[in-house]
C-alpha cells in the first residue's frame, strides 16, 4: 500500500479528525501511486495516522476514511459504515424521505444517497468512491432493497477529482417523478432534472417550523424552487401564500404540488424576485417573508459578491414587511459563515431603519449531520427575525 507522508507538523488536526489531506500538506510518497486506491497516510517521522482514497490530480489529495491501523479497508468495512448511516436516519424517523448517507459526515467520503420513498439517487463524487460504484450499489440493494437507483453524479465537483459528470438509471428504470411524502404534505420530485439530487432533503424541519408563524397570516416564499415552504404555510393555515422562482418549470412544479394537496390560498409568479422584492406590490403586503435563495457563492474569492446579494434581498424583505412580521431567511454557502451571515443581517437591518428581534437560529436537518472537525459542513444556516417600527 503506497505511504503519503506529511510535512512536519501537519498530523495534529488529522488525528483530531479532521477528513482531508490537501495537496500543499503532502511531503514525500513511499511506493507506487495508484489514484483512487486506498493508501496509508503518515506524519513525518513516520507514525501513521490514517487510511484514505488518494487522488493526487485533486487539491484534496487523500480523503480519510479510517483512523484506525488495525481496521480493514473492504468491503464489510463499507457495509458497516452504511449501516451506521441507515440506522441514524431510522432512529429520527425520516427513513422514507430523507438523506441516507452524507459523505464525508458519515465517514463515507465523497458518497451522497438520497431516499425517496422506495427510490435511491446517489451521488459519487470522488475518484476513490468512483472506482467501487458497483459495490457500493450493491450494498444499497442489500441494505436498503430500493426498487430502483438513480445517478446524479452530474456535479462540477467531479471535475476537480478529474470525472466527467454522469447521471442515469443504476439499477432498475422507473418513473423518475416520485411521489413522496415530507411532513404529511405529498410532493412530487423529479430525480433525473430537479435540484440537487431532485430536491432540498435539508430544509424539513425548517419548513415544518412554519406552523408557529403563519396561521392566519400573508406569507411570501421567495426562491421557492417546488414549493416546499409555500406548500407548508398552506397547510399550516396561512390566510394567502404567493411562491415566486425565475424558473417556469418550478412554477409549473408548485401548481402541481399544490393540487395533489388540495391547497387552494397559493398564488405562484414566475419572476425574478431581486425585482420583485423591491415592487410596490410587496410594501406592507406580508407578513411573513421567506428568503431561500441558491448559494450566491460557491468559491471564496466571491464572497464580497455574494455578500451584496444577500444584503440587498434582506434589507428589502426587512423594509417592506409588515410591523410584527416574521422573517426567515436563509443562507446554503458554506462560504458564508454563520458570523458574516450574522454580520450582514445586523448591516440591513440598520440600513432598514426599523427595529429588528433575533428569534432563532437554525441549521440544516439531522441527516444531513457535520462533524465538529469541519466546519466547512455546516453549510446551511437560518435566522428568524421579527420585524418592528
């Protein structure tokens, strides 16, 4: 097994677990490379410290998956990994609609498995999960019995590892529209085009928080994708809910979502909502205000970018709200941390002239988990904010 070994003083957050070895970190190999196979990674005076995919095309060079000398990198290693995952999300009761398997938060790195009802779309995403794609789907088959498996390794991620993006029918062909059921409301998701893996597994329980806002009230659902906020304000009540997204095909998406539930008070607008927000047709109309808007930023050198959009759709939202309105706004980029999330909400809110109370705090759901050593997987992050004179 070929041996990376680091520059001194490299090994301290590793053995604390943190999951990567970059590139720049890496001083000398011991034996043949061979990328995307298991190597052994050792500090510099040669003590070891774990065992990883390699890949020594990608910035990240190895990618952990063992701390321990004594464990065996096979095939009972990975089932037993995944058994660990599945059970998680058994233990919370999102087991038919939920993310199954998290990568590199469930030790499993650069593997997403998403579950949609009996239906799998997965994700591989470094070269090391490449190379044992048909063992790690036939371990779904056995562990999970899905009846049919979807790729969407259709990522730019997959560039840096040196893949192609790729996407189609793993195991069995099937109606790629699945009906699912997310906190008793019925959604349709399209695994093959829509986002992500099909839809954003990590907002359920911040959508089901709906249900202590907006009873009774006018609610807004901004960047509203398939409707997964505006479908949980109609069902909490919401007097009248209008869900805007750029695109038509979303909007088409709502309406059909709203009709397999019944839910009569939605309004859908297909505009684009930076305009939008600034229209006279939002001053004082709602009371409630969603902001969840794709990653503005997905790179570092474009946070000042990014940070601007954010601030601008915010500020508007906090303008034009209702006195005693509630707002919650979102941020996916992991780029923008909680504190200068934190930060431009504080910037607008003085900017808005209006008085602003933190209610709450929020991050992704519980399977979607991070570890403690990378922060980098807290990626999602939620504020509700009551807005005043």
């Amino acid at each position: 097994m070929l041996k990376v070994i680091l520059n001194p003083n490299e090994e301290k957050e590793k053995l604390d677990g943190f999951s990567w070895v970059y590139n720049n970190e890496v001083n000398s190999f011991e034996g043949e490379i061979k990328n995307g196979e298991i190597c052994e990674v050792l500090s510099y005076d040669k003590k070891f410290i774990g065992y990883g995919f390699l890949n020594t095309s990608s910035k990240i060079m190895v990618r952990f998956l063992s701390l321990n000398k004594d464990e065996k990198i096979d095939k009972d290693f990975f089932k037993k990994r995944m058994l660990q995952a599945i059970e998680h999300r058994k233990n919370l009761n999102f087991y038919d609609c939920c993310r199954l398997i998290f990568a590199e938060a469930d030790y499993l790195p650069g593997l997403i498995v998403d579950k949609y009802g009996d239906y799998l779309s997965v994700q591989f995403l470094c070269l090391g999960m490449e190379k044992i794609k048909k063992m790690i789907v036939d371990l779904l088959i056995e562990l999970v019995k899905p009846l049919g498996i979807y790729e969407r390794s259709d990522s730019p991620v997959r560039y840096k590892e040196g893949l192609e993006e790729i996407k189609g029918f793993l195991y069995n062909t099937f109606d790629p529209r699945v009906l699912v059921c997310e906190n008793g409301i019925k959604f349709i998701v399209d695994i093959e085009n829509g986002q992500k893996t099909g839809y954003f597994l990590d907002q359920k329980l911040n959508r089901d928080i709906l249900k202590y806002y907006v009873n009774g009230k006018d609610v807004l659902d901004c960047f509203s994708n398939v409707g997964g906020f505006a479908l949980h304000a109609c069902k909490y009540n919401a007097k009248s809910v209008v869900a805007t997204d750029i695109s038509q095909r979303a909007c088409d998406d709502i309406l059909v979502n709203a009709k397999l539930n019944n839910y009569n008070q939605l309004e859908v607008k297909c505009v684009d909502v930076f305009d939008y927000l600034r229209s006279e047709e939002v001053k004082n109309r709602f009371d409630v205000i969603i902001l969840d808007p794709p990653a503005f930023t997905k790179d570092k050198t474009t946070v000042k970018k990014a940070y601007k959009g954010y601030k601008e759709i915010n500020l508007q939202a906090i303008k034009n709200i209702k006195s005693g309105g509630y707002l919650l706004t979102f941020s996916c980029s992991q780029h923008m941390t909680p504190e200068l999330f934190m930060t431009m909400l504080k910037e607008a809110s003085i900017d808005s002239k209006r008085r602003v109370q933190f209610l709450d705090f929020r991050i992704q759901s519980p399977d979607h988990p991070a570890l403690l050593q990378s922060s980098e997987q807290l990626y999602l992050k939620c504020m509700i904010l009551r807005i005043l004179d």
